[in-house]
C-alpha cells in the first residue's frame, strides 16, 4: 500500500514538471516573442548640456522583420507605438533584415524602410547598420533606409538640432563585419556639444573614451532567454553576460543596451520581452 503511494505521488510530481515545462516552453516560442513592451527608463550622464535635459531618444535595434511574429503589419504597430511616445529623435541600431532564422520568412529591406519612414520626431531618424544587414547586402539596407529620408551613420557624425536644443550623433561601422573607427569618426565632432555614440555591437564600449557622453548598444537580443539563478543562456558578446542588457557604467563612460524587437536563429524569448526602448536623458 505505501509503495503504491509512493508511486502515485511521483506520477503527480512527473506530471506536474511536465506541465511546468509546457507552459514555460510555450510562453517561451508563442507568447512572449509576439509582446512588445515599452520600456522608459531616466538616466543622468556626464558631459550632458543644461539645455538638452529631459530630451527624450527612442531606440529600436533588431528588428530583424520577418522573424516570427514580426512581419510588416506588427512593424507599423511598432512604429505607432514609438510615435505615441513623442521623441526628440529616434534610433536604429541594426540588424533590420533576418538571416537563417527558424520559421522567419525574408522581408526585403525597401519594405521595411517604407513602414519606418513614418516614424517622426523633431530631430528625425538616424540609423547604423548591424552584422546581419551586412550579411545580406549593406549597401542595398543603407540605401534603402537613405531613400525613405533616415540619416544612415558608418563612422561617421550628425549634429542633431531641434530649437534650442543640439548634441553629436557619431554612427560606429558594425565591428562584425566592417571596420569601426573611433577616433577618425570623433574628430568629425566640431565643437564641444556632448557626444551619444551609436554601435550595433556594445563589444566596442571598453575602447570609447570619455568625450562621449552616453553609447547606445543592442545586438546581444539580452541573451533571448532569461533564466532565474542561472542568467542569460547565450549572449553573442565576448564579455559574455557584462554588457547583455540595461544601463552600464564603467569607469565613469555610460552604454545603455537595449534587448531589441525580433529573435535571431530560434523564435524564443523568456524574461527578455521585446521591447521599444525610451530614455530620457538629463
């Protein structure tokens, strides 16, 4: 009798973790990659001028459209979203195109150029190029992006002005596949406004030096999945899980990395929620 008990108790004990392991493993493939989030955050960083306070930088990076659950019907919801946010200016970090990604179905880059040529801020929209974008064809991503009026950055600087307001954008090329130049795209830099450094790849933070006021950074997707007491499973980083996600300072030089929109080779997310990322800079 108390063996048939024990038996009976490890049936409902299997049966349970297989269950666990359902809902997890769909929240992970059909839920959660299908969310978008608004993610605001308020950050303080150096060398920031008294009149550019509480400007406000949207931040969309891989977006990577054709990836399950991002088609061009979800992008233009992305888009509304980021408008209904009201941003001085919004940024592209990358990786607009999908490659080799389980289930995804290839979108040209001109027609996810003409959704975000509806995005609008005072400043307008400025963009740098990822590793997949290079992987397909960087020229035909850029022009694209150009002939729908973005400003596309590879090293390379842009003055952002709106009123009274002015700062640097200086684009990094995607240390993947091309050749970033720090200090040749900074000596562009033609006066002493602050500095907000654009890269695909937050790999290039430990060589910024501190004339840039703040990087931005996505690529690293925040590891997609998110596992409690035992971290992000896979970070495409060579500092591992140090620069996956969120604000960062180090020695005084901020980066803020955002988790991005679309997945990359397998359609899952697990406590890393796609997401439209906008930060208020004082």
């Amino acid at each position: 009798m108390r063996r048939a008990n024990i038996s009976k108790k490890r049936f409902w004990y299997f049966g349970a973790l297989i269950g666990v392991v359902i809902y997890f493993s769909l929240w992970a493939f059909l839920i959660e990659p299908n969310l978008i989030r608004i993610h605001e955050e308020s950050i303080s960083i150096p060398n920031w001028n008294p009149e550019n306070e509480g400007l406000k930088i949207a931040v969309l990076t891989d977006l990577h459209v054709g990836s399950p659950y991002i088609n061009l019907d979800k992008l233009e919801i992305v888009v509304s979203k980021t408008n209904e946010l009201k941003p001085d200016v919004v940024v592209l970090l990358g990786d607009l195109v999908i490659h080799e990604v389980l289930g995804g179905e290839f979108v040209p880059p001109e027609k996810i150029t003409n959704v975000l040529e509806a995005l609008t801020s005072p400043m307008g929209t400025v963009a740098v190029l990822g590793n997949h974008d290079w992987w397909y064809d960087g020229p035909r991503v850029r022009n694209a992006l150009e002939k729908d009026g973005i400003t596309v950055l590879e090293n390379d600087a842009f003055l952002a002005i709106s009123g009274d307001r002015s700062f640097w954008l200086a684009g990094m090329a995607d240390m993947w596949t091309r050749n970033p130049n720090i200090a040749g795209t900074l000596q562009k830099v033609t006066d002493d406004k602050p500095v907000i450094l654009l890269t695909h790849s937050p790999d290039i933070f430990p060589n910024i030096p501190s004339i840039v006021s703040l990087s931005l950074a996505g690529h690293t997707h925040g590891g997609q999945v998110n596992i409690p007491f035992v971290g992000r499973l896979i970070v495409p980083s060579s500092f591992g899980q140090r620069f996956a996600a969120g604000h960062i300072v180090e020695e005084g030089r901020h980066m803020f990395v955002s988790t991005g929109i679309g997945t990359s080779i397998l359609p899952v997310r697990f406590r890393v929620v796609p997401e439209i990322l906008l930060l208020t800079i004082n």
